[in-house]
C-alpha cells in the first residue's frame, strides 16, 4: 500500500512515514500543498494523512482537489492545532 503524507512540518511528516514503512507501507511525503497535485499525477496512492492547518492552503481547498484528484484514496486528517 502507498501512503501520502502532507503536513508543512517536515518532522510530522518523517515520523509518520517512518512508522508507516515500519508497517510495511511506501510512504511518500510532502510539507508544500503546492507539490500535492504534481505527486498525485505521478503516483497513485492508497491512503492520504493530510494536516488541516498548513501555511498559504486551507485544508478544504486540498480536500476539494483529493476529492477529485484521488477517488478511492482513504484519507485520514491530521492537525497540531488545539484551535
């Protein structure tokens, strides 16, 4: 299974992709919202972790782009914000 994870913290973004591969996934990582649809056009994935609260992106704008962009891709959200 491939994993996509997109958070602007690269240390978020490690962590995860560490503890993914530790389950046998190929994780793939992005911390800029504008890299997402060039990744998405170059590789499919099974599951996205995407971070709500990124700089310069609303995480609902992705969320409309993953909607049409991955179809099928389960998709988990993620954020460090207790706001």
């Amino acid at each position: 299974m491939r994993l996509l994870i997109i958070d602007d913290e690269e240390d978020i973004c490690d962590l995860i992709a560490e503890v993914g591969e530790r389950h046998g996934l190929e994780a793939r990582t992005t911390s800029n919202a504008e890299n997402v649809p060039q990744l998405l056009e170059c590789a499919s994935c099974d599951v996205i972790m995407l971070d709500l609260m990124m700089p310069g992106t609303d995480g609902v704008e992705l969320l409309r782009l993953l909607s049409e962009k991955a179809k099928g891709t389960q998709l988990c959200l993620i954020s460090g914000s207790d706001a």
